[in-house]
C-alpha cells in the first residue's frame, strides 16, 4: 500500500484510523443483518406518515456524531423494508446478493471509477469486457457480440428497443411513427414501456395471446406483423420472453429467431429473470437457441446474486448500439475511442456510469463458476419440490406448474363456480401468509384467477422451507373459507 497521508487538507476528508473505524461499524451492522436474517421477519413497513416523521428535520449545520447516525438509521430507517436476501423472500423476483459481491459494489464506490469511457477506467472497462464475454459464451451468441452492464433489465430492454429503432428506420420521424412491435401478453411491462420511451406509438405495441403453457402465439404473431404490413405499418422488432415474471415460460426461441430473421425483424430476447438459467443443465435446455436473438436482456441482480443495480444488455451487432447512442461533444474529445478501446458510454444512454463489472468478477471468482450453477440448479427444484407438497395436499391446486424457478397455486375452491370468491379466499391466504412474518410471497393472475406466486432462488432459501410454507398453506386453506 503506498505510503498513508496522516495530515488530510479537507474537513471532508478523514484520517486512515478514523476511515477504517467508520468501515468496520459498517461491516459490523451489515454483516450482523445478513447473518441473522432469519431470525428477522422477511417485511415490515410503515406508512409513509410514520415512515418520515422521525426523520423530518432540516439538514442539521453542524456534524452529528457518527453512533448517532448509525443509531437513526437502526431504529427508524433499516428496519422499515422488505429483507430482499431473507430465505422467505420469494415474493416477485428476490435478489440475493453474496457478500463478496457486496463488496466489489462497495469497492467500485470506494474507488468511484468512470466506467463511460475507455481511458479514465481501463481497469474496470476490461473486467466488464471479460464479464460481457463469459455471459456472451453462457447464452451461445457468436463472439463479437458486445453490450454493456445498465442499472436492470427495464434500461436494457430501453437499449435495446433504441438500438432497433435507430437499425430500422434511423431517426426519420415519419417512419418512427409507422414502427410496431409484437411480444406475448405475459411480457414484462419494461418492455412495453421501453417501446414507448423509444417512441414507438403506443397503439402500435401488440400484445400477442399465449398458448396453454403461457407461450407467444407464433401464428398469432404472423397474422399479426402480416396485418400490420398490409396497413402500411414497420414491422420492426419481436421481443421473446426466456422466462416471463409472472410463470417462468419461455417463448419458443429458436422458431423466433428464425422467423424473425427471415421477416427481416429484430429479435430481442428478455431473460431478465431467466437469463443466468442457462448455468444449469435445466436451465441450458430450457433457453436452447436463445444465443441467436439479436439482443438479449438479463439482470445479474436477480439470478447471478449480485446487489442491485446490475443488468446487462447483450448484441450480436455492438455498432448497432454505437450507431444509435455515440455522440461526439466537443469537451471529452481526448477520450474517444480508437475503434480497440470501447467506450461504453456509446454503448447506452449514461455518460457517467459506475463500474457494476467488479462485483459481478468479484462473486464469481471467490465461489467459483460450480458454485453458482449449484446454487442455480437448486433454487430450480425448490420450486419443482414444491409443486410436489402442493400436489400432495388435497386443500391445494397448481395453476402454474414449477417453470424455471416459479410456481403458481392456490387453495382449491370451495365452489368450482364462483371465481370471485376462490379470489377472494386466495387474498386471505396471502395476507395470513404473509403476516406470519417467516415468508413474504405475492399474488399475480393465471388464466384470471388470483394465485399464490412463489419465487424461491435466493440462495438462502431450503426445502424445509418449501415444505414449511406448503404445510403452512395446506392448514390455512382448511381453515379460511
Ligand atoms: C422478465 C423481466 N424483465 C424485465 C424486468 C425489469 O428489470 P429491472 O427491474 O431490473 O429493471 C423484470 C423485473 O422483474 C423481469 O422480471
């Protein structure tokens, strides 16, 4: 370590002992949370009155002291949230962070690198090519596909609908306005959304119908882009869904691309909540062909355990991406790329981006690629495991079967006839269920009939618990009518 400064210049600057003592009350609070996470509920909140009256005073003048921070944060403000890395978080999609990736967040902000462009973070620039490249040979895109790690999927998905935009029609306002794109009505709603960022007008995003295994409609989808030709419309992208929030289906990749690319459309791929699958053998057999999209979505924070904010946007054609976001001001002149040296700031719409690259190596390096893909392939049969205790429970139904990681089910209705009230008895359950405090699940709607969700990928997450939380369902659904 070079020699340490013992006098800093600037009160905002702190003395070595003083810094290290700071960070290990951090550790200690930090470390102390997550290994006694389960003694934790997995929720709690508050209003939003209650919630912000502690906390209401005026930015104070003069320092406070440090434990008193720590002390406001304890009492009024760590305590009020969702535990996202609790074993009973397997509500929507848990991110389950390891620690050492926490720390490689925590270093990429210690350091606070500029990873927009090539020569102001050469470093963490190469670990996010190296990072990009191994995802790039996970999902089987030729090489020569690049991207860029976003804050999630929602800016991916925006990239990438961009990137399509500026491939398909440059930015000629009157065939912006002509461009449609199509995706099965279970598709997360960052992609409808980033079509409209884009400015795809809104009556031109088709939600195509899904078949009983809540996949896109292929002929639907034709019928649909041959429509819209004949209307004088863009056909422009197609977006598949590698494991959709709400089952975990995942459209018919290979079929897509192949079509697609006779259509001459682009095809872009959401594997926000599946993409990091493809580790495990399932996994891999599930997203078989998705490395021929011409883009593909995925969210480290949600399958890879790595802390928000990270996702990932991957491109067969990178110069689609430059094509669509370089832009040459004159005043960071000295840091243009030479064509070798990426700026990554032409790959996606932030100039000043953090270095999100560290974490990902960091975790994936200090347990090993094996690891990982255990603890993938596990999270896997959870759900499977716990599709069997529900099919073993009379009270009990499956309206989803366990599809990559997600299972969706209910009590079974007292009255085959009366959907209202089957909805209504599945909201009881949810709330009882999670007012117990040992699991936090959510509701969505297969088919229109409320069901429990469940999501059980994070690492912490066992069997026992699966058994634990059917069981528990089992005995409410005999007892609330
Ligand atoms: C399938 C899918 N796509 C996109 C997103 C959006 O990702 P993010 O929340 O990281 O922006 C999600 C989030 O849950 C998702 O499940």
């Amino acid at each position: 370590m070079p020699a340490i400064d013992p006098h800093p210049r600037s009160p905002l600057d702190l003395d070595f002992d003083t810094m290290r003592t700071l960070g290990h009350d951090v550790v200690q609070l930090v470390a102390g949370h997550l290994a006694s996470l389960r003694q934790q509920p997995a929720h709690t909140s508050l209003d939003r009155r209650s919630a912000e009256a502690p906390l209401a005073t005026p930015p104070p003048a003069q320092a406070v002291a440090w434990p008193e921070l720590l002390a406001t944060l304890r009492q009024h403000v760590l305590p009020h949230a969702a535990r996202e890395p609790h074993p009973g978080f397997i509500a929507y999609v848990p991110s389950c962070p390891t620690y050492p990736a926490m720390l490689g967040d925590w270093i990429a902000t210690g350091y606070n690198f500029f990873a927009g462009v090539w020569p102001i973070a050469a470093g963490p620039n190469a670990v996010e090519l190296l990072v990009l490249d191994w995802f790039r040979q996970w999902l089987g895109m030729p090489a020569g596909s690049g991207g860029l790690l976003t804050s999630g999927g929602s800016n991916a998905n925006f990239t990438a609908m961009v990137a399509a935009r500026d491939a398909a029609v440059g930015d000629d306002p009157a065939r912006i306005a002509r461009l449609t794109v199509y995706m099965s009505d279970q598709t997360h709603s960052s992609v409808i959304r980033a079509a409209w960022m884009a400015g795809i007008p809104r009556a031109n995003v088709r939600l195509i119908a899904v078949d009983s295994e809540h996949r896109i409609g292929c002929d639907e989808l034709a019928a649909a882009v041959e429509r819209d030709r004949a209307a004088g419309l863009i056909p422009m992208l197609v977006a598949g869904n590698a494991g959709t929030t709400n089952t975990g289906a995942v459209d018919p990749l290979p079929e897509l691309a192949r079509w697609c690319r006779e259509q001459g459309l682009w095809f872009h791929v959401d594997a926000a909540y599946g993409g990091f699958s493809v580790l495990c053998e399932r996994g891999a057999r599930a997203l078989a062909g998705i490395g021929q999209a011409d883009s593909v979505t995925m969210d480290p924070h949600k399958w890879l355990y790595v802390p928000f904010e990270c996702g990932c946007l991957l491109v067969r054609d990178p110069r689609r991406l430059v094509s669509a976001f370089s832009i040459h001001p004159e005043y960071p002149k000295d840091v243009e790329s030479d064509g070798v040296d990426v700026n990554f700031a032409d790959h996606g719409e932030q100039l000043t981006r953090r270095s999100r690259a560290i974490k990902i190596w960091l975790s994936l390096c200090y347990f090993g690629l094996d690891a990982i893909r255990a603890a993938i392939a596990e999270a896997m049969e959870r759900a499977t495991q716990a599709e069997t205790f529900v099919r073993a429970a009379p009270g009990l139904e499956v309206l989803s079967p366990a599809t990559l990681g997600i299972l969706c089910f209910r009590a079974r209705p007292l009255d085959a006839s009366d959907a209202a009230a089957a909805d209504a008895r599945t909201e009881r359950i949810n709330a009882a269920l999670n007012a117990d405090g040992r699991w936090l699940i959510s509701t969505t709607r297969i088919r229109g009939a409320l069901a429990l969700r469940i999501c059980p990928i994070g690492f912490r997450t066992t069997m026992q618990d699966m058994r634990e939380l059917i069981d528990e369902t089992a005995r409410l659904a005999a007892r609330i009518a």
